[in-house]
C-alpha cells in the first residue's frame, strides 16, 4: 500500500509542471531583425497566443549568421514550452548545408509544431526593362550566359537559391548580386541598378500593382489570386521549380506532450482566426497551419531539395 501511494504522489508531482502550464511568460526567438516577415508573423501569432494562454509572449529578435544565432539559442533552452522559435526556411532546412558548421542538427534539434504560412516568389524586372517575357530573359540568358544580374537579400536566401534552381532547370547562368537584406535588393532593382530578382511576392506586390516593376513569372503551383495575371514557371515551360518561402514555429527537442498539444492547440486556433487569415492574405501569404507530422515530412523534403540546389550549384556562405 505504501508503494503504490507514493508512486502515485511521485506521478502527480510530475504531473503538476505540465498541468500548470503555462505559469510564465513564453519568449518566441526571431532570428532575424525586426521588421521583416518573419518577425511580423511572429508578433501576430504572439498578440493571438497571449490571450488563450493567459501568459504573455514575448518577441525577441536574435539575428545573425543566417539565422543560425537565434536557432542554436532555442535549441540550447530547456525543453518546457517557455522558449519557441519562429523562423523562415532559410535556418531548417538551407543553412545546414550552405555553411560549414551551424550549432545545431535541424533535424534532430527541434519539436517541430507547423509550418505557419507560405508565399510564393515572383521574377521581377523594372518597369523600364527590355525584357517582357520570361522566353525574354531566357533567351538572353542563353544568349548571354552571365551577364544578366539576379538581385537577391543576400547569400543562402530564398531569392538567391529560387534563382540557383531556375538556372539550373533552364540551363542557364547568371550572375548573383548578394544584397545585406530584400529593402536594398529591391531599390536597386527598382532604380535599374540590377536586372532583375525572384522576390517573394508580399516584399514587391505594392511595386508591381503600383507599375513600378513587370512581374514576369510566379514559382507557385497556380497563380495567385493576387496576381491572377502572372503566370507560373510551369505553364511557361520550367519544371521542377516550384518555390515556397515559408514560415514556421519550433521549439527545443522534448516537451512533454501535454504541452507539445496544448501549443499546436493555441497555434491552430491563432491561424485560423479570420481576422489574422485575411491580414496575411492581404499580403500575398497562405495559411498553412500543418501538425507536427506534416512539418516533419515536409522539412526533410525541403532539406533533400536545397541540399540538392547547394551542392550542384557549388553554394557558399561566403
């Protein structure tokens, strides 16, 4: 009798953390400056999240090397639901193979709980372009192998390696333009400066509405009903080049499942919301919201593709 109760009391003393969870204010890790999509995804999901969870969460940008500073300080944290990160693709699934050492294993390292949003990338020239088409700028590519500058936010970044998969899928070369962010890749392109760039389409859409740049081609699967007029690669003959930005939430490997439940719970609902759904439509994002085992399935094709992209085309940090 003695046993049982206390193996009894020792199963609810373990029980009570994850019951009485969340007790304390929750930090969400940005691993990028404030200001872009990620941290802007961050703080909505974070002002939804405080009101269910009856705690406050609070938004910390942990930016540099990629990402990968804010990432290995996640995975460095406890595993009790206090400490979660919001990242873009770049962190999981490009940075473990474009640099020599990150201080993390991405596969291995983290609870992933959903891929939040997505958005496609948009091939973009300047309104004063010669080129109208994307037969335009294939033809030139070929015609010209290399001179054609391709304006990305820097080395790694989606706008870079969409632009290394296009290539590679035309068989084509041009030259990369490493920006420190998508702001000064942007002006540039917008000035003539550079000739063009894969954008992701909330980061241009205002320009190419406003006749301040052409939007050629889109890397989604379908057209966006925000853009019903632009094309995808694939109706104009370029496969294997669909590209998705994304946005996703993890946390340190090993929350108890209690807690793991009740975060992809708070996450769900918070998506869902129609007020925060038509925001991030509003701005050429789609709402994901995958569980856990999607997130998983998805993150290891992601990383075979990039993996892919990295090595044939030579990739580097630097």
């Amino acid at each position: 009798m003695l046993r049982r109760t206390l193996t009894l009391l020792a199963g609810f003393a373990l029980a009570l953390p994850a019951l009485a969870w969340p007790d304390k204010p929750i930090n969400v890790i940005v691993p990028f400056p404030a200001g872009g999509s990620t941290d802007t995804l961050a703080r909505a999901l974070a002002t939804q999240m405080q009101g269910m969870l009856g705690q406050s969460v609070v938004v910390e940008n942990k930016p540099g090397a990629t990402g990968t500073i804010g990432a290995g300080q996640v995975k460095r944290s406890p595993a009790d639901g206090y400490t979660l990160l919001v990242s873009s693709l770049g962190p999981l699934v490009i940075a473990p193979y474009l640099m020599k050492s990150v201080p993390y294993d991405a596969g291995k390292d983290f609870d992933l709980l959903t891929v939040a949003v997505q958005a496609p990338n948009l091939l973009v020239v300047p309104a004063a372009s010669p080129y109208k088409t994307l037969a335009d700028v294939v033809a030139s590519l070929k015609a010209h192998p290399g001179k054609m500058s391709f304006a990305s936010s820097g080395n790694g970044s989606s706008d870079h390696l969409t632009a290394e998969l296009f290539w590679q899928q035309t068989g084509t070369q041009g030259t990369h333009i490493p920006y420190k962010g998508g702001a000064p890749a942007i002006t540039d392109l917008l000035g003539g400066q550079v000739d063009t760039s894969f954008q992701n389409i909330n980061a241009v859409i205002q320009h190419v509405r406003g006749g301040k740049l052409r939007a050629l081609a889109i890397t989604s699967e379908k057209r966006s009903p925000l853009l019903p007029e632009v094309p995808t690669l694939g109706e104009l003959g370029v496969s294997g080049a669909n590209v998705y930005s994304w946005q996703a939430v993890a946390a340190p490997k090993g929350l108890p499942a209690d807690v793991k439940a009740k975060l992809h719970g708070a996450l769900m609902t918070a998506l869902r919301d129609p007020g925060l759904q038509q925001r991030f439509v509003d701005v050429g994002f789609e709402v994901v919201a995958s569980t856990p085992e999607q997130f998983t399935a998805f993150q290891a094709r992601e990383a075979a593709r990039w993996k892919k992209v990295i090595e044939v085309g030579k990739i580097t940090a630097d």
